[in-house]
C-alpha cells in the first residue's frame, strides 16, 4: 500500500500536510528515520527536525547518514521506521548519494512493504521518475549539479513532477515551467510552501494552493 507525503516546506504557519500524515497512524505515533541529503555532522539540521515533529508528540527519530557517516548495520533499524524522511537540500548531489549507496531499490521496497515516505523539497522531487525538473530554475539560484549527475532517474514512485517552493510572481521561473511541461509530456504540481500533496494508493489528495502544469497550461488544482 503505497503512501507518500510531498512537502514544499514545512512552516509553522500551515501543518495540514503533517497533521495529514499523522492520521495514517491514529492514535499511535510513529518512528521517522530522517535521511539528510548530506552529512549533518553538528546535526542541526535533524535537530530542527526532532523539535518540529515534538509539536505533534512525536519523538522517536532515527538519524541515517547516507554520505560521511554511513553505517550499512543502521539499515535493519532505518527498515524497521513506520516512515522515513527525505531532507531538503541539493537534489542532484542527493540522488548521487542515493545511487552510490544503491538506496533507490531500498526505498522502494520499504514503500512496497507498507512504509510512509516522507519528502520535503529535494526529498519530494526524488519520488518521481526523474529529477529533470530541478534543472529548470539552476541558473537562477535553484539546485546547481554540482556533482556532473548523468543520470537523472530518480525513485519513480508518482507519475507526476514536483516543483518546490512555487512563487506565483516569478514569472520567469513559471514560463520555463510550462515550456518544460510540453517539451518534457510531464504533469507538474507546483506547491507552495507550507503546501503539499498526499499519495496514498493511486489516489492524491492536495494540500493547500497547489498548481498543476501540464501541456504549457497552468490551473490551480
């Protein structure tokens, strides 16, 4: 039973996509392994994370480092999380991370097997079937390849791209969207932060002002 959350962002002034995430679980609260996009060796990223997710009673966290701290015998604990976590950050170095550890089939399978997993930013455009999308604003402050990625195949859970932190001023930024939805065939939700979108199944339920692009045209879903 395939359940995904796609955040922009989270923001204290909007929390419906967690409080959405967390009725998956009922009364119950449950243990998220939260997978940085890279090292957190002061861990003040995770620490945002354990006190963000406090608010809502949850408190078992698992930090698993895929880059400088990887450890492969966390794998049965990370495994054993209701949810994992994908961190903002660089999407194109996150996904070199995930394919040099061979992460993609883990992820996955820990989907096919009934987990929760959870995105926000870069975490979100990775459940796609590809991270094209992240090229389209890179000279305009976006998400630079830093790590000369070839192969942009990503985790292939949705049949639709994800667009993070989506400003409905920046007119340049919406142009390019649309020309990359014709020339790509792809459906895009756009989201703002504090915005998501919840996969459960085939069915996706949209949190807040979400955009949908498709074929050079822009609707508000």
């Amino acid at each position: 039973m395939k359940k995904i959350i796609l955040h922009s962002d989270q923001v204290s002034k909007n929390t419906q996509v967690d409080e959405a995430f967390l009725d998956f679980f009922g009364e119950n609260k449950p243990k998220i392994a939260y997978i940085p996009s890279q090292s957190d060796l002061t861990k003040q990223y995770f620490k945002l994370k354990v006190d963000w997710y406090k608010q809502f009673g949850v408190s078992d966290l698992l930090y698993f480092d895929i880059d400088r701290e990887y450890d492969q015998e966390k794998i049965p604990e990370l495994l054993s999380s209701d949810a994992i976590f994908l961190s903002g950050g660089n999407t194109f170095s996150f996904l070199h991370l995930l394919k040099r550890r061979d992460f993609i089939p883990v992820l996955q399978k820990f989907v096919e097997n009934g987990g929760v997993l959870i995105g926000v930013s870069a975490g979100s455009i990775l459940m796609s079937k590809t991270i094209t999308i992240a090229s389209v604003d890179s000279d305009i402050g976006g998400d630079q390849n830093t790590v000369g990625l070839q192969d942009f195949s990503a985790l292939g859970l949705n049949n639709f791209e994800f667009f993070p932190h989506f400003d409905s001023n920046n007119l340049k930024v919406i142009k390019r969207l649309k020309d990359y939805s014709k020339t790509s065939g792809s459906t895009i939700y756009a989201c703002h932060d504090g915005d998501g979108i919840i996969v459960e199944n085939d069915d996706v339920h949209f949190l807040g002002q979400v955009r949908k692009i498709e074929n050079g045209e822009i609707t508000l879903v």
